[in-house]
C-alpha cells in the first residue's frame, strides 16, 4: 500500500534527475571553443612560427601576476604546437607569428548550471566557494598572423577559469582544447 508522502517524493525523485539530464545535455550541447580561419592558406606546408611582437592583451593585476599568466599561456601554446611538429623561429623567417590575449570578467555562480560551466572552464573550487565568491572567466584567444601582411590565418576562443591561486591547469586545457583541431584540416 502507498501512502501519499512515498508517491510525492518518488515524484520529485524522478523531476530531479529528469531536469539535471535536460541541463547537463544543455551544456553538452555548447562548445566551448570557437575557431575560424583562412581557407586560401596551406596550413600543411608551414609549420615555423615565432611570437608577435606586441606584448599580450592580458587583465589588469600585479606585474608579477600578468607576467606569471603570460608565462603559463605562452608554455602551454608553445608545448601543444611543439607536439604538433611546429618549430619556433626566433630570428628566422617564420611562417605564422603567433599572438594570444586574455579577456577576464566576474561570473556569479547562481545555478547548478552556472557551477556546470565553471567546472567544465577548469574551475577548481568547490561549489560552496563558487557559490559564495563566483569566478572570473576568461576568454583566451589564439592567433595565427602572416608575417608580412598580418593577415589573420587562424583564430580560436575558449572559456577558462582564471583561478587567483595561479593555477595552471585550466589555461593547460584551455589551451590543449583551443589548438586540439589545428592546423585545420
């Protein structure tokens, strides 16, 4: 025999799982990265490139901590392209130059589905911290100019967490997910 109480909450068991299925498929759905090239440029046969010149657009903070960041998303660009067969040129004829910014602002965490996408940006922090403080998100984005001309070649953005405690690893993966389909085929 059911009683009333045991039907209302096998209800709303069943209403839990049905509306976190719809929101965790609703953040499977979004792509974090979005990339764009030049479809005229034969990526197969350049594989030299160097760093542009003009110092990275990065947020505002200590000069430790801009120079800090700068080093971490400049490592991690230069591992993944070196795992790609890419070769830096410093003082030869590159064929791409490469250049990055970072553009960073406060993020509310409000929802489950707020804490959803801070994790998937590489957030660490648990969800009561998230809840408490939010986050700042930052959008990186990578690109690839023709040395002469600065034509853009490439271009790709992704989502990060910017963690204050100098953690390295979401800009790693942000930056692992924003060269994962370069050069394009």
């Amino acid at each position: 025999m059911f009683r009333m109480g045991d039907v209302a909450m096998r209800w709303l068991a069943q209403g839990a799982v049905v509306l976190a299925a719809v929101g965790l498929a609703g953040c499977a759905a979004k792509s974090r990265v979005r990339s764009e090239y030049d479809r005229s440029f034969d990526f197969a046969h350049h594989h030299a490139y160097d760093w542009d010149s003009a110092p990275p657009e990065l947020p505002p903070g200590s000069e430790k901590e801009r120079q800090g960041l700068a080093a971490n998303i400049h490592a991690a660009i230069a591992a993944e392209l070196a795992a790609k067969g890419y070769q830096q040129l410093p003082n030869g004829q590159p064929d791409m130059l490469v250049r990055y910014r970072l553009r960073v602002k406060e993020v509310a965490v409000n929802t489950f589905q707020d804490y959803y996408e801070y994790f998937q940006a590489g957030g660490a922090e648990g969800p009561q911290e998230a809840y408490a403080f939010g986050y700042l998100q930052g959008t990186l984005i990578v690109e690839f100019v023709e040395p002469s001309s600065q034509r853009l070649l490439w271009r790709s953005a992704v989502f990060v967490a910017v963690e204050p405690k100098g953690q390295t690893a979401s800009i790693q993966e942000g930056v692992r997910q924003l060269l994962e389909h370069f050069p394009p085929m």
